[in-house]
C-alpha cells in the first residue's frame, strides 16, 4: 500500500497544477511541465502492479461483442467493463437492437441469442428478465436473452450474440 501511496503522490500534485493551470490559461510552459509530471506518474503507478496482473494492460484492451445479423454479418463493437451489451449496441449503431426502454428491463426489444459456447460463463437469468422475455416478437429460444442485462467484464470479450429477424 505504501508503494501506491508513493506513486499516487505524483498525480495528485499533477491535478493540482491541473487546475491551476485551468485558472491561469496563459501559462504554455506550466501545461508542458504537466503534462511531463503525469506521465512520469503514470509510468511509476504502473511500476507498482506486478507484471502478471491483469489491471496492467487495462488501458489497452476492452471486452469486445460480437452481434451478428439474420443475413450472417457481424458487427464487433468495444464494451466498458460493466457497460451492458445493449449499451454498446445502441452506441454502435448495430441494426436490429432497439433498445425502446433504454435497458431498465420494461420492454424485449433488445432480444439477442447467445452463442451456446459463451451461455456458460453469463450470470444467470433472473426472473423479471425471464418473465420480459415472454414477450419478445422473436421466437424465444433457450439462449434467449436480453442484451440490456448482459454486463461486459474481461471473461465475456468476444461474445457472440445473434440478432433476431424482429424485435416488434
């Protein structure tokens, strides 16, 4: 702990100058002087994680899902961790993902079907989401669900989720 309090003190003088230098706009030198100051703490705080740590390569990878369409076309699209499938979808402007209840669980149209290889590693489907399901215009299949209550997170990149021919 005491080695990430040390390499954590760097940045906080760095967003300390950070806002100075907002209020003060017209310092150049004071911004290249930052900007040097943050890198060098980033390079010490990523010192401190131990090689093997997943958290290491954090900044340059995220999970990534793969919708695919009735006509056999994929679209990959990036996922924050935490951010829900549908989410990514709608911000990616996959077709076939409606998404009409934004993802608070009140409609199905954000109906997909999990590739049966990935249903394993999913949380398991609550029941107001099995209940919803019982709605979608689609056939709903054993590997129903709906992309609003998958969570990304590191074990699902690559997920494979196939888009229905309808969501109305």
């Amino acid at each position: 702990m005491a080695a990430w309090a040390r390499a954590n003190a760097p940045w906080k003088r760095a967003m300390a100058a950070i806002i100075a230098a907002s209020e003060n706009s017209e310092s150049m030198e004071a911004g290249a002087k930052i900007r040097s100051s943050m890198g060098e703490a980033k390079l010490n705080l990523h010192n401190t994680i131990p090689s093997n740590h997943p958290a290491r390569d954090t900044e340059s990878r995220v999970p990534k899902a793969v919708f695919i369409q009735t006509d056999g076309s994929e679209t990959t699209v990036d996922a924050a961790r935490g951010e829900s499938a549908m989410r990514a979808a709608v911000r990616s402007n996959v077709d076939g993902i409606l998404a009409e209840c934004g993802g608070s669980l009140t409609c199905s149209t954000c109906h997909v079907y999990v590739d049966e290889g990935w249903l394993a590693r999913l949380e398991p489907i609550e029941q107001d989401e099995a209940e919803m399901l019982e709605y979608t215009a689609a056939e709903r299949r054993p590997n129903s669900r709906l992309s609003c209550q998958i969570k990304m997170r590191d074990e699902l990149d690559g997920l494979r989720l196939a888009v229905p021919e309808c969501q109305l």
